[in-house]
C-alpha cells in the first residue's frame, strides 16, 4: 500500500493552500494562517470536495484579513 493517512493529509493541506495562495496573498494573510485555517477546514469537512474546503476557507480568510 502507497502512502498513509498522514501523506494524503499532507497533500490535501499542499494543493488547498496553492490554490489559495494568491488570494491570501492579495488579502495580505500570512503563510502560517492560511494553513490554519486549511487544517481546520479540512478536520471540519472531512468528505467534502476541496471545491466546497475552498469557498469555505476563502470566506474565513475574509474573515482573518478584516
């Protein structure tokens, strides 16, 4: 078997924040927060679609930059 819970959680972690990475930037929050609130978007939503991970940590990043 290839890869354990641990690694598939470290990719999920490694692909949200890229795709998050320019409108974190753009919001000007740092590298650290955005990979809180990715690790909790994820915990909270386990069996989502990152679509559905995304349009929620977007809005908490709203959130952090205010």
């Amino acid at each position: 078997m290839s890869g354990t819970p641990d690694d598939a959680h470290g990719v999920v972690v490694a692909r949200l924040m890229l795709r998050l990475f320019g409108f974190a930037q753009g919001l000007g929050v740092d590298e650290a927060t955005v990979q809180h609130i990715v690790e909790r978007v994820i915990a909270e939503m386990p069996m989502c679609p990152d679509e559905e991970r995304l349009v929620r940590a977007r809005n908490w990043l709203l959130i952090a930059a205010a």
